[in-house]
C-alpha cells in the first residue's frame, strides 16, 4: 500500500485503490454476516483494522486529510448499518435458542408423563 507521504499532492488513483479496499472488505463483512460466519468475520475485522492502522498512521499531508476523512466516514456509515445486521441476527438466534429451549422442555414433559 502506498501511502500519502509518497507524494506531495493529493493522487485520486491512490485515493481510489483506498476507496476499493475498503469496499471489498465491506463486500466480506456483509458476506460473514449474510451467512452467519463469525469466526471467518472476526478474522475480516481484524485484517481491515490492521489496514486501517496502516493507512492512518502515517503523518498526513494537509492536502490529504480532507480526502482520507472522507473514507473514514465511510467506515464509520458501514459499521453503524453492519452493528444493525450483527443486531438483527443476534435476535434471530436468541429466538431461535427460545424455540428449542420451549421444544425441548414440551419433549421432557412428554417423557415425564
């Protein structure tokens, strides 16, 4: 990953290939959670908070701040509607988990009796 020390002005390519990573991890973290992969998503998250680490580390030309805010913003947009899907299935099992919970105990009622 190049970063913003690399040049003096702001270069809308090394802008782009940021926008794009960051893209394709949200691409993956929509995936694992589309399919319940947590353990493949906290692998994800770690990887991406790695990359962020790297991309917003380095001592920030001026002219370059306007722009990586901007990404950083994004980040945060995508995390807020992500933490919503993480939400929402977190209900889902919980009431599945009261579904099996209710069957089993009707099961053991029925052998008691």
């Amino acid at each position: 990953m190049l970063s913003p020390e690399d040049s003096n002005s702001l270069d809308e390519h090394w802008l782009e290939e940021q926008r794009n990573a960051l893209l394709a991890y949200s691409d993956k973290i929509e995936f694992c959670i589309s399919h319940a992969d947590w353990e493949t998503l906290t692998m994800v998250l770690e990887s991406r908070h790695t990359y962020l680490q790297q991309l917003f580390s380095p001592a920030i030309p001026f002219e370059w701040q306007a722009s990586l805010k901007q990404l950083a913003e994004l980040v945060l947009q995508q995390d807020v509607l992500f933490k919503s899907r993480v939400e929402e299935q977190k209900r889902i099992v919980a009431q599945q988990q009261l579904a099996f919970d209710r069957g089993r105990q009707a099961v053991q009622a029925y052998r008691n009796q």
